[in-house]
C-alpha cells in the first residue's frame, strides 16, 4: 500500500484528469480500446499507477475486505494496478512497438500464414480475460513491405493489450498490419475463450467465438480466401 508521503502525487489536479483534458483538447477519442500514449508525459504512467491504486484500494474498502489484517490482500490494490497498467491493459498506454520494415526485394507474392499467435485480452464489459489464437494471411506484391514473423506477434500483442470487444479488436488489427505493409490481401483470423461466459454468467467452459476479416484479395478472390481457411489447422 502507498505510504502517506507518497500521496503527495495527488495533490492538485489528478494526473488523470490532465491526461483526459489533453485528450479533450485535441479531441481524441478515450475509448477502452484506444491508444493514448501520445498523450501521457515522462513520469506520468508511474503517477497513474498511484491514483489506480488508491482508487483500487477504495474498491477493495467497499467490498468490506479488510486489507490491513489480511496478508493475502495486503498489496492486492499495487499489484491490480500494476497489472493494469503494466501487463493487461499496456496496450493503451505504450507506443506501439519498434517495427523495422524492408522492401520486397524478391517480389514475392504467394500466400504467406502466420499463426497461431497466441493472445490475451480482456472485455470490456467485465474486464474478464478474452484468450485465444490469431492466423494472418498476407498476400504481399511488390510494393509490400516485409516485416519479420515475431513483428507480426508483437503487434498483435499491443493491439489486444487493451479492454475491448474481439470483433473490433481484428479489425484495430488488420488496419495497423495494412498501413505497415501495404499488401494486396490480407486475411485474419481469431479463435478465442471468453471468460464473461465461463467464469460468469451461463458459465459455459466450451464455447469459443471465431471471427474473421478479410481485405483486398481475401474478399474478392473466393479461392484465395478458401486456400487461406483450408491451411489453418482446425485442432492443435
């Protein structure tokens, strides 16, 4: 838990609500899915960290735990924020990563898959986790960019580092893997657990959802697109 001294932070105006305004200002959208790192300032994130704490704490107040005797939530609300912040939820808060592009210098243009990528996310209704698989199919030209295969998982990675929904999270996807690479098709697609629906709710432990999107080739050509669903394996 803070020490008193290190509430200091917030004194004055909460580091949240300058992020917000500046967001406001420049009217950005905030939404759970978006990036907002171009609007944080050195130091900020760790003053984040502390008002996400003590608003956590306030959380764990509410539900009548009593963190100051019990030794397994003694530092429960440092360590939810810090997953928020810092693992789950980076996605919002980082820059995307370090992508180092090269031309297509043997003018390929076969189908190239990538996959399974393994991801975790979480709703955005019930910040329960959302994980699962990702196939990408890239049809490149010669005008592509070429990006190593650990790219294409790092990318994902940052996208789905965010609260969101899974049928926006592909697309949020497909968008940044089409202006980094400009192809003539790109496929994608996303298998994935839900625990809003096994851990809560109808609690049922076997239903996945499945979602694809298709761009350029994929959605004109009916043989690519079938060519690209054959090759991803149906089991593990």
């Amino acid at each position: 838990m803070l020490a008193m001294n290190e509430k200091d932070t917030f004194e004055g105006t909460p580091v949240s609500v300058k992020i917000r305004e500046r967001l406001t200002a420049a009217r950005k959208r905030y939404h759970s899915n978006d990036n907002i790192a171009e609007f944080i300032q050195p130091g900020e994130l760790e003053a984040l960290l502390n008002e996400v704490e003590i608003k956590m704490q306030g959380v764990l107040d509410s539900l009548v735990i009593d963190t100051e005797h019990d030794h397994n939530t003694g530092d429960t609300a440092r360590r939810v924020a810090k997953m928020y912040l810092q693992e789950v939820f980076k996605g919002r808060y980082l820059t995307a990563p370090a992508i180092t592009e090269f031309p297509n210098a043997e003018h390929l243009n076969e189908l190239m898959i990538v996959g399974p990528i393994t991801v975790r996310s979480a709703c955005s209704h019930h910040f329960c986790p959302v994980i699962g698989k990702i196939w990408i199919g890239v049809l490149p030209n010669e005008r592509t960019n070429v990006i190593g295969l650990s790219k294409y998982a790092r990318l994902a990675e940052w996208v789905m580092g965010r609260p969101q929904i899974q049928e926006e999270a592909v697309v949020q996807l497909a968008d940044l893997i089409q202006e980094k690479t400009q192809p003539d098709g790109l496929a994608i697609v996303m298998e994935a657990s839900h625990f809003c629906m096994s851990w809560r709710g109808v609690k049922d432990m076997d239903s996945k959802m499945i979602n694809s999107v298709m761009r350029g080739a994929f959605l004109k050509d009916p043989n690519l697109r079938r060519e690209f669903l054959s090759l991803i394996p149906k089991k593990d």
